[in-house]
C-alpha cells in the first residue's frame, strides 16, 4: 500500500484537538456524491484520540485500490471505537438537492454510530451539530480521521452498487458505480432511466439535451 505521500502528516488536525482537550472525534466524509444512479452514502467513525490504531496506509480512497480500501475497511471496524453510515437514497435526493441530501446522511452517519463524540472534523461540509465542527478542505487527503471514513464510505456504497448491478446490469454500475461514463449515458438512451436514477442529475448529457426532466417518470 503506502498511498499516503510521505510528507503529508495525517494527524495535524487531530493532535490540534487533542492538545485542547478534546478526546472523542468522529470524522466524516461520503461516497456518491456525482453519479447519476443510487444513493449518497456518507460514514463517521468515532476514534479515542489518545488511543489510535496504526495504520500508515490510510489515506483518501480515491487513490486506493479496490482491494487496499477493503483490507482497510477491515482494520478501520477493529481499531474504531464506533462506526456508523448513513444512506440517502435518489428519490429523496431529487427531493432535497445533493447537498442536502448529503448534510442528512452525514447527521445519519453520526447517529448510527452511537457512541460519544466531542467534535467532528468533516471533508468540505458544514453541518450543523450541538459540538464544535471543523471543515476540512481536501480533508481525507489532510486527515486521518476523515480518510478513514472515506474509506468506509466508498466500500460501502460500492457493496450497494454492485447489488443495483445485479438488478439493472445494463448500465455497468459494477464497474462505473453510477459515475456519467460514455458507456452509462449510452445506456441510458438505449434503455431509459432505471429507478435508481437521479431525475434532478444531467442523465442523459449534453448530446440529448432536455431528455432528464425533475418530472420525468422512471422506467421500471
């Protein structure tokens, strides 16, 4: 593995909070964000900060394999204290806008894990909570915390793409995970949207403009 550039300190952010005080972190970060199909799937993951497990390799999940980030799933459920996820799903993402809809599985993400928290460093996102947040910008390349829960994230939301496969496979979310390739907007003209579909996303691109409407009806 040994993703992580060797000058990046993954721990700034998380030994700041500690020297004040601060002992029970939850870091957050999502999966899903810009595909056009499924859900937005956001993880927290709740760690003592005094008491952290060693893992080098963490580091944002985009630049790890497929592999790597489920090896590291593993290791991440051992060493955290608590973990939890929250799914929003297309409808209601056409319902409240993908900003939105991310903010509520965040807040969905921190409630499932169940345990204590003290304050939560975020990738990008401000939410509203009753403890100090800290947006990070690029955070699960700048903090260890929130890599770990991007990590848990994407496989996460991978696991739900590769079930939504399984159901629709003419559109290869097994490979693009709902992401707008050429061969996904190919699929999309020759077959419809399917209900998975995001009707508020640009589905159908700009060589078929006006095709994916807010109103438009999916195809079953």
């Amino acid at each position: 593995m040994g993703r992580c550039p060797r000058d990046v300190d993954l721990f700034v952010h998380e030994r700041d909070l500690q020297a004040k005080g601060y002992r029970y972190i939850a870091g957050i970060d999502e999966a899903g964000r810009g595909p056009l199909a499924g859900p937005v799937v956001a993880a927290a993951v709740i760690f003592d900060v005094g008491h952290l497990p060693h893992l080098p390799d963490v580091y944002d999940s985009k630049a790890l394999t497929p592999r790597q980030r489920f090896v590291l799933f593993e290791k991440i459920s051992e060493g955290a204290l608590a973990i939890g996820v929250g799914i929003v799903d297309n409808r209601e993402i056409d319902r409240l806008n993908i900003y939105r809809a991310t903010q509520v599985a965040m807040v969905q993400a921190l409630q499932k894990a169940g345990h204590h928290y003290e304050a939560v460093l975020v990738d990008a996102m401000p939410l509203s909570l009753e403890c100090p947040v800290f947006s990070i910008v690029k955070g699960d390349q700048r903090s260890f915390f929130i890599a770990a829960a991007s990590i848990i994230a994407k496989v996460e939301r991978d696991r739900i793409m590769d079930k939504l496969h399984e159901e629709y496979p003419y559109y290869g979310w097994n490979e693009n995970r709902g992401y707008p390739t050429k061969k996904h907007r190919e699929a999309i003209v020759q077959y419809g949207l399917s209900p998975y579909h995001r009707l508020s996303f640009d589905c159908y691109g700009q060589d078929n403009p006006g095709r994916c409407q807010p109103d438009r009806k999916h195809v079953d």
